[in-house]
C-alpha cells in the first residue's frame, strides 16, 4: 500500500550495495494449528452462535483469510453469563485457593507445551512480528498464569489483616494489540481470586482467545469458568453490561472506555479501565545517546507501536536533539519491516486496514500541519497493511500528532531546554500511562519520577514488563492496576 510520501530517501544499504544484497527469507515454519471455524466457548464447550453469524479473521500480513469467528448476540452473552454464575456459585467459588491454584498452574504449563503453535498463531492472526510473540507475547502470557497461580492459596497477604472475598462474576473485554497477553493479564488474577468470567477478545484477533479455550478443557477446567465471546462493539457492550458482572475489566480506547463508564454509571459494578497513552520519552544531554536511542527504537516501533504505553513523543534536550535525530533517522533505515512470520523482521504488520488508515491519516495531518516528515526507505511486501517507521521532527505541543494516540510506528519529536519544562511538556497531555527518562544522574531520575503523572516511569529502558509489577494509568489512561499485590486488589472484595 502506498504510504504518504512519494519520493524517499535510499537506505545506506541501498546506496553502497544498491538491490545486490539482500537476506535470504527465514520464516517460522511451525504449525499453527488453525481451524477453519472458531465456534463460541461457553460452559466448557464450543458451541455455534445462536444467530449462526459468523466474520472473518483477516492475516494482515498477506490480506488471506484464516478463519471464521463466531459472533455472540445477546443470547449467547445470557447463556454464557448463565454459564459463569453456576461455575461461580456451584465450584470456583467454593473451590480452597490451593485447589484454583494447580488448575492455573495446569494451565501455564500446558501454554509453555505449545508456545510455538500458539506464537505462529498470534503473529498470523494480529501482525506482530514473530521474534516478538515467541520471545515475548507467549512466555509473558505463561508467566501471567504462574504467577497467580502462586498467590491463589496465599490471598490471605493480598490485603494483610483483612479478608478477601472473590466478586463473583467478572465481564471483560480486550484489544487486539496483544489478544494472548492481554487475555492472560485479565484471566490470571481473576482465576486466581475466585472468579469466574466472561471475556470478550477484539474482533480481528480471536484466535490465539479460543485456542486458549482449547487448553482450558485439555486442563479440566471446570465448565463455566472461562467463557469466550467473540464478536464486535455490540458483543463488548452486552459482555459489559450484562447484570450478572459485579466488575467488569476493560483495555481498549479511552473512547469506548467513556461509553462504557457512562453506561455503568449508577450502577453497583466496580470498573478497571486500562486505555491509551500518548507517553513522553525524555532524553537529557547527559543521557549515553546511543542507547537511549535503542530505548527511542524499542519505544515506538515494538509491536508496530501498537502499545499503549509506547513512547510516541520523544522530548529531547535542544543541545542534543540534532545528534538524536540523525541517529534515529539512520537506525530506521535498518529497520527490517515486512513478513511478520520471518525472523529477522523488526516491524511487522498493521494490524487491520482500519488502523492502517488511521495512521496514515494522523501522518497526513502531521505533514499538513508543518512537522518535518523522516521515513524509512525499505521496501514493503506488495500485499499486506505495512507502514513505513515515521518519524516527525519540529513537532510543536499543539500539533495533532503530538496530542492524539496514533497507535502506529510514528514517533513524534519535541525538544526541552530545562528539566522543569520536560516535566512541563511531558504532563501536558490527557493521558498518563507511562513515560521514560534517559540520563546519567540518579537524582535527577527520582525528581522526574514523582513529577511525571504517569503510571510507569522508566528509567534509562523502556517497555519492560513484569508479572509482579503493577501497570495501570493517570487521568484519561484509566484507572485500577494489573498486575502485582495490586492488581489482585482489584477482582476482590475486601471485607
Ligand atoms: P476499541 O476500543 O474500539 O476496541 C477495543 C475493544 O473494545 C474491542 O474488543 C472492541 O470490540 C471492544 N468494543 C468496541 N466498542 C465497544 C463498546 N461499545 N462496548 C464494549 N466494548 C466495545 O479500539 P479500536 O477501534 O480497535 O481502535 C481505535 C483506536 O483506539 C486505536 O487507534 C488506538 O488509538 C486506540 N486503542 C488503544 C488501545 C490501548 O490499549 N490503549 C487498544 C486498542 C485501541
Ligand atoms: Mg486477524
């Protein structure tokens, strides 16, 4: 597909060995293990859905259909709800946090078993380059599991003093930027409370969702546990506004996170909200440059920058900002964007035509706006949502791509004179999720992290997750956290 630029630079590669060299394609050839339909899993079972309507799971890679995916009405979300509250009422509840505990242990080791299959599947279904869902999408995904199978008969310290009582029923619904990761994020520590649930995945990344359901029954998990609704906006909404859920969990766009809140207000359910960001990541003069700008690269191009903590305003000293930028506008040229199934690509696939036009959209209104446009030289699969790594110099607070989430490996450039004005700049934004900071002084890294309103700060890295460390937002990113003590906090009751 055509990006917003017609004439580009040539790449170093281009100019000194011109088309000669090029790597020898090394795609991951491990089975994936796909169905051609992907039914509804409720009460332990895959069952068709009620209307029998099905939509189609797109490769973004290569624009080819992988499969049909079931999508729920309003009955199915009735029946799986009915599902959840018997296995909620009749086992889970009542089960000692030791017994949960060996399910959801049962649980990870059988998703480390077939953590191949299920990386294939994962980059295949959303895009994602597969160095990325084997190393780090899959193995995080177990780590969700086994971490919170250790605290499922140790809950008595999650609030120490006090008892913690599971919610009953939990409604969830998640985005397609990590489908297999975010699923675990929100099914670990509910399981490992005491809850069952109702989970709904994005509508073009399903499956890695239902093969999960594969290994739930492969596990014994008991009918009704975990029941998965796939389906569109319609399906989230009934999953989130369904009387059965006395909490229900969200990540997705601040957007629909404001629909949902504004359905929910007056209600008794308790909410968790995890949705965008527009993190600041700042680098001092006295910063080492050439890893921070490794830290820049990793911030805003993981994951096609389809995170929501990705560090897409760069705010840098004035005294450096041009050694930046010419450091970055050389390491994008390096970049290898194209099949996400092979190993050595570094940028993958758009997720969905959809989010390829909105990026495009917001890079139009950044040129038209006056920032100066920098974009790789590489050549993109003929076939296939790609996007060129972009990155906007001479960006000013009031441009459109220095305020809006643009969700896509766009990186927008801002430059600071004093350490007041970079926690200035960086707080000057609706969101809050997380932000980064790069130099050489301590002191300087503990002023900045109590001064920047965001959720995680990073210092001197970026993107760097962990089961035990909670992550969660400031102002419109949303609030409640996942992981840690206190992510568990929140799928209980404390009495
Ligand atoms: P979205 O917020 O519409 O989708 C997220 C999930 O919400 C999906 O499962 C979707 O089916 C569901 N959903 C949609 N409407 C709903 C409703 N009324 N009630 C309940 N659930 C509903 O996000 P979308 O449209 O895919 O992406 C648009 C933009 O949102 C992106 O460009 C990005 O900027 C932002 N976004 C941010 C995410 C984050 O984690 N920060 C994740 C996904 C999108
Ligand atoms: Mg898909």
């Amino acid at each position: 597909m055509p990006t917003a630029t017609k004439s580009r630079p040539k790449s170093n590669r281009e100019l000194i060995f011109g088309d000669l060299w090029e790597y020898d394609p090394a795609p991951e050839t491990a089975d994936p293990k796909l169905k051609s339909r992907y039914d509804l899993f409720i009460n332990g079972q895959f069952v068709k859905p009620k209307r029998g309507k099905y939509m189609p799971s797109i490769n973004p890679g290569n624009e080819v259909k992988l499969a049909d995916i079931a999508v729920a009405d309003q009955d199915d979300v009735n029946a799986a709800y009915a599902a959840a509250k018997k296995a909620s009422d009749g086992v889970w509840g009542k089960m000692s946090g030791l017994e949960r505990g060996k399910y959801i242990y049962r649980i990870a080791r059988l998703l480390q078993d077939r953590a191949r299959e299920f990386a294939v599947a994962e980059t295949m279904d959303g895009g994602k380059p597969i160095k990325e869902s084997r190393d780090f999408d899959v193995p995080m995904a177990a780590a969700h599991f086994f971490y919170h199978a250790g605290w499922a008969d140790k809950l008595e310290y999650v609030a120490p003093g006090r008892e913690v009582k599971p919610h009953g029923v939990v409604g969830q619904v998640i985005p397609w930027n990590f489908p297999l990761l975010m699923l675990a994020w929100k099914l670990a520590p509910a399981l490992a409370m005491g809850n069952t649930i109702v989970i709904k995945p994005a509508e073009t990344t399903s499956i890695t969702a239902l093969k999960l359901a594969e290994i739930f029954q492969e596990a014994d998990l008991p009918p009704g546990v975990v029941n998965i609704v796939s389906g569109e906006g319609p399906t989230g909404a009934a999953v989130m506004n369904h009387p059965t859920a006395s909490k229900v969990a969200f990540t997705g766009s601040t957007e629909v996170g404001k629909i949902i809140m504004r359905a929910l207000a007056g209600t008794e359910k308790k909410m968790t909200m995890e949705l965008g960001g527009k993190a600041a990541n700042i680098v001092f003069d006295d910063a080492p440059l050439d890893q921070a700008v490794e830290g820049i690269i990793n911030g805003i191009f993981f994951n096609q920058g389809h995170v929501c903590c990705a560090g897409s305003r760069l705010l840098v000293q004035e005294s450096v900002a041009d050694a930046v930028l010419e450091k970055l506008k050389r390491r994008i040229t390096v970049l290898r964007v194209g099949d996400p199934l092979d190993k050595n690509t570094d940028v993958g696939a758009i997720n969905s035509k959809e989010q390829w036009n909105r990026i495009d959209e917001l890079v139009k209104s950044g040129v038209k706006e006056g920032a100066d446009l920098h974009q790789s030289a590489c050549k993109l699969p003929p076939k296939g949502y790609y996007y060129r790594p972009t990155l906007f110099s001479g960006v000013s607070m009031s441009h459109q791509i220095a305020r809006e989430e643009i969700f896509g490996p766009v990186l927008s450039i801002l430059t600071f004179r004093t350490v007041d004005e970079a926690v200035e700049k960086a707080n000057n934004t609706a969101y809050g999720l997380s932000a980064g900071v790069w130099t050489d002084k301590g002191s300087r890294i503990l002023k900045m992290s109590t001064e920047l309103k965001a959720g995680v700060v990073w210092a001197n890295t970026y993107n760097k997750f962990d089961p035990t460390s909670p992550f969660g937002g400031y102002k419109e990113s949303g609030f409640g956290r996942e992981g840690g003590r206190q992510g568990l906090l929140d799928y209980c009751k404390v009495v």
